[in-house]
C-alpha cells in the first residue's frame, strides 16, 4: 500500500509571522491525523522558523525549489543540502510555474532532481500539460516527455522514493479542477510509464499526486481513484481550515 501525501505548496505568499501562524494553526487541526504524510513548503525565508515550529509534529517541510550545485559562485540560487540544513525532508522540482516564468526545462529539472536526491530529499517532480496541449491530445506525448527527460539517468531506486505530482496547467489556480476520470487516466498512464522505464516494483512505489484547484468537497473522489495517491494543493493550503480539511479527508 503506498502511503498517501497531502502536500500544500504556498506559493510566494506569507511573511515568516504569517507562515508560522498558519503551520502552529495546522499542527493542532492535524494532530489526529495518522496514515497520510503532510507536507507545507513555505518561502525560502520561512523554511527555517517552520521547521522550528513542526519540530515534533507530524508536518513535513518543503522547498519550492533548489539548485542542482552544491555550492559555488552562483548568486541567489540555494543548494539541496542547505535546504536539509534548514529543516526540510522534501523539495518540489519543476512546477509549472517554474517552467512558465523561470525558464525551467525538462534538462534542469533532471539536474535539480539528481542533486535533490543525492542529499536525501524526497523530491515531488511535477508534470503536466497545458490547455493546448490536451486539446490538440498530446497530454500523453507531453508528460511522457516530461517525465523521461526528468528521471533520466537515476537509479531505479531513487526513482522508487519519488512522489511525481500530475499538475495539468491548466487546473492551477483555476478552480477548474480535472475531474476524477481525467486525473486517474493520466495517473495510470504515468503508472504504466514508470512500470516501462523501471519495471514493476517501481511503479507500484512512486506515489503520484494530483494538483490542480484540489479542495475540501474534491479530495475524497480523487483519492477514491486507484492510482491517485495523494494531493498538491496551492490556493487551499493557504488556510489551516481548508488545508486540514484536505489532510482529513478519509476522517
Ligand atoms: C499548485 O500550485 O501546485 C496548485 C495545484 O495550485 P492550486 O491548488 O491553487 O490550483
């Protein structure tokens, strides 16, 4: 049984009071929660002052994104180990918001992927085509691209301990999300790609999210979707009360 993930990515949204505010506030509302891996990724500048406040909690941290060096000359970029520095266990790679407005590609996505996973984070690698794409129906033909060109070259293994998060783009922020049928189609799709690339054990590992306009009254028919493994949530995860409601949904 793969393990369920309800990940909320904030976005450039909250100052470190803010963001400490709401992960104090999610803490007590998830508390109960058992069987599903929480995660927030906050901003860069509240990485550090969230970890302190989920230290003991059952809320994991992540970072938007991360530099594929190490360390070097290379000015405002911020490394995969110093993000485990500042208390995060996982790092989202290749948001579609990335590749929009940051010139990310399916080459420096796999980059950022192997540093990420060589410091032992769980990297949550995002897929997923545009409106143009899916009516031409070349949804398929996209995110196999995507996804060949991002896990080229790891070791079946580190494939194994990834979360892959089928974000179709036109589903972000929205509030048209992909209905359940779309979702699991694409879901079984990568399952099958995964099954192809890295065989059976693997594809049976990865746990594969769905993001796109996810909220309270949608999570549970998404995750009744046999390949649906969890959520990325962006404008719901900016509240505790719709957030832990998402967390919740098998309460
Ligand atoms: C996201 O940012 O990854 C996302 C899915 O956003 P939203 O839930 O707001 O569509």
């Amino acid at each position: 049984m793969r393990r369920p993930v309800i990940a909320g990515n904030w976005k450039l949204f909250k100052t470190i009071g803010e963001a400490t505010t709401l992960v104090n506030d999610l803490k007590v509302r998830t508390a109960g929660i058992t069987g599903v891996d929480i995660i927030v990724a906050p901003v860069f500048t509240a990485l550090s002052s969230v970890a302190t406040a989920t230290v003991g909690s059952n809320i994991r941290l992540a970072a938007q994104n991360c530099f594929w060096e190490e360390s070097g000359a290379y000015t405002g970029e911020v490394s995969a180990s110093l993000l485990k520095d500042a208390g995060c266990s996982h790092v989202i790679i290749g948001h579609s918001e990335r590749r929009q407005y940051f010139a990310e590609t399916d080459a420096t996505v796999n980059r950022k992927i192997h540093a990420a996973s060589a410091a032992g984070l769980t990297v949550i690698a995002c897929v997923g085509e545009t409106l143009t794409e899916r009516e031409a129906e070349q949804t398929f033909v996209v995110i196999e691209t995507q996804l060949q060109g991002a896990l080229a070259g790891l070791r079946s293994d580190a494939v194994a301990g990834l979360i892959i998060a089928y974000e179709p783009v036109w589903a972000i922020g929205t509030g048209k999300s992909a209905s359940e049928a779309q979702a699991q189609e694409v879901h079984a799709f990568i399952r099958s790609l995964l099954e192809r690339l890295f065989g059976l054990p693997v594809a049976t590992a990865v746990r594969i999210l769905y993001g796109g306009s996810v909220k309270p009254e949608t999570i549970s028919g998404l995750m009744s979707q046999p390949d649906i493994d969890g959520a990325l949530v962006g404008g719901a995860s900016l509240s505790a009360e719709s957030f832990a409601a998402i967390a919740g949904y098998s309460a």
